[in-house]
C-alpha cells in the first residue's frame, strides 16, 4: 500500500464515505467577485439539519440595474421557483442560503438563527443588508455526519431552464464591398437570447448603386437573408458579441442606355464575422453598434452583351450599423421581484 493511499485512506472521519455530498445540494453559477460555491454551500449547512434533502440551482447573472438572482428549489413535497435583485452580489448569495433552507426545513429555520456575515477580506463583502435581515448566530457546535441527498428525477432537472428572451432587432448604416461603391443598407432580425449566447435570423437589404460602361448604366443592389449565432459576454448594462453567419441572396442588375438594356438577377452566398456592443437603455430595450465582415463565396457579375464587364462583387465586403434591439422574456412569471429591506 502507497504512502499516497495510505495517508487518503487515514484522512477520512469514521462513518464518512469519501465524495458524500451535502444534504441539500446546490448547483451555483455566479460572475466573478461573488461568493464561491463552497461558502454559500456552508452557509445553508448551517441553516438545515442533516437529514435535509433537497436540490438547488441558483444563478446570478448581471442586471441593467445591477445583480439578479434567479433560484429554483426541488424537495420532495414539492419546490419554488424565486427572482430577485440587489446591487451587491454577497446580498443575493445570502438570500439564496435562507430561502433554500426555508423551502427543505422551514420549521427548523423558523427557531434558528441564519448565517454568521463574510469575511470582511473578500470583494463581495460589502453586505447589502437591504436584500435580506439576517442575525448572527454561533454554529451548531456538535458535528453531524453528512448524507447522501435525494436527488431529483431526471424528468425535473430537465425542466429547470435558463432565462431565455426573444429578440427584434432594427438597424440601419453603410457598406463598401458587394455593390460599386459605398451604399447605405437597412437590416432587421428576429432571434433567441440566452445569457452567454445569441442567434439571429434576418434579412440585409443594400440600396441600389449606378455603376457606368461608356454610355450606359448599370444599377445594382443586393438583398439577403442571413443567420448569426455565436457567445455573448455582458456585465451590468453593455454586452459585447462576437458571432458567425452565413448569408444567401440575390445581386439585380439593370442596364440603361446601353444598345440592348435588361435586367439580371444572380444568387449570392457569403460568409460572414459579426462583431458588436450593446448597451441597456431600459429592461426592454437596448442600443446596438456592429461591424460585419461577409466573404463572397460567390461572386456573381453584370456585363453587356458583347462581354463588356460592368461590375463583379468583391470578394470582402465590410458594413457598419446603429440600431435597436428589442428583449422580450420568453418566461413571463420570471418577471424580477426587487426585495424590500
């Protein structure tokens, strides 16, 4: 036997089997700067007993008007599902705690004393009293032996989903690249919101643009639709998104004063890198710029009839754009609740 195995197999307490996990498990996801799981984890240990069972998940995530906190919690008489917000992380971290020991054990907690505050040391410790009243007590000083908790059927943690929003998305700007030369374009899209993701689908119209051959004229423009998916990155107000897509449309040409005028339509497909920012001007709505790269896969083009070459798209186009976009949750009863202090 190793001295690795050895020292593992003398490390652990009686009656205690190695990778127990808590009565009441917890699955946290939160931003940097907020409590880690383990304190948290702690916490609601000192609120329960040991027999406790029961299984949550609480995420944080930034708000445009600071943190929310969005929790549900599964026991075996039912569960609950709670929003709330607050300006400092640790706030919400500590609430979190009380409810999910009220929601498995609320006769218990009703003759205990929450948590004891953080450690003053920590950047989330500036305890936002208004989020939740909680007094201090000295933990139980008898140790209690962990139990493995109930966990909850495969059918219910599949039901628990992150805050999701449908998005409408208006934008207007200029371009250089598929028509003859700098065009204005206008562009709309619908799509899915998550917390860390984004995908659009929509459609790019690009004004019509003369482009001249001796006498005649040729006048181009380009319409598209497209798709846009990639991660998304946000703290408090801005969000900044960097996406991939693919476009498919059409180029349609039409001479004038040339010996024999007509009009061409040719498909279009182009490839593309999308970059933007964003910032919350209401819960609702929110100011966009971006910036997109579209390589032509294909590059179809326009000439008279005895070949004279009137225009071919480029191979790279480039586009900047302003817009607004428009953020409506698909889950209406995770409207945010804001605790009274």
């Amino acid at each position: 036997m190793g001295p690795t195995l050895l020292a593992a197999l003398l490390s652990l307490a009686p009656g205690e089997a190695p990778g127990e996990a808590p009565g009441v498990e917890l699955e946290w996801e939160a931003p940097l700067g907020c409590p880690p799981r383990l304190v948290v984890q702690q916490w609601l240990d000192e609120l329960v007993t040991p027999e406790a069972r029961g299984w949550a998940q609480a995420w944080v995530q930034p708000d445009p008007v600071g943190l929310r906190l969005v929790l549900t919690v599964r026991t075996e008489g039912g569960g609950l599902r709670r929003t709330l917000e607050a300006t400092t992380c640790a706030s919400l971290a500590r609430a979190a705690a009380v409810m999910i020991a009220v929601a498995v054990e609320p006769l218990h907690v009703a003759d205990r004393s929450p948590i004891p505050p953080p450690p003053a040391i920590s950047a989330w410790s500036d305890i936002d009293e208004r989020a939740v009243d909680i007094e201090r007590s000295e933990p139980d000083p008898e140790p209690q032996p962990t139990r493995r908790p109930v966990r909850p059927a495969p059918g219910r943690a599949a039901a628990v989903r992150r805050p999701v929003a449908w998005t409408l998305t208006a934008a207007g700007g200029a371009g250089a690249g598929p028509l003859p030369a700098p065009f204005a374009l206008v562009r709309g899209s619908i799509g899915l919101q998550w917390a860390r993701a984004r995908l659009r689908l929509g459609a790019t119209h690009r004004f019509a643009r003369p482009t001249g051959s001796g006498d005649g004229v040729a006048v181009i423009s380009l319409t598209s639709g497209d798709a846009w998916a990639g991660p998304e990155i946000g703290r408090g107000r801005a969000a900044v998104y960097v996406t991939g897509g693919l476009e498919l449309g059409a180029m349609m040409a039409t001479g004038r004063g040339f010996d024999r005028n007509r009009s061409q339509t040719s498909p279009w497909l182009g490839l593309g890198l999308r970059t933007g920012a964003s910032w919350a001007m209401t819960r609702w709505m929110r100011a966009e710029a971006a910036i997109t790269y579209v390589g032509a896969i294909t590059r179809p083009s326009f000439a008279t009839d005895d070949g004279t070459l009137v225009h071919e798209t480029a191979s790279l186009g480039v586009s900047a754009t302003l817009g607004v976009e428009f953020r409506i949750p698909l889950d209406p009863s995770g409207r945010s609740r804001r605790p009274r202090g």
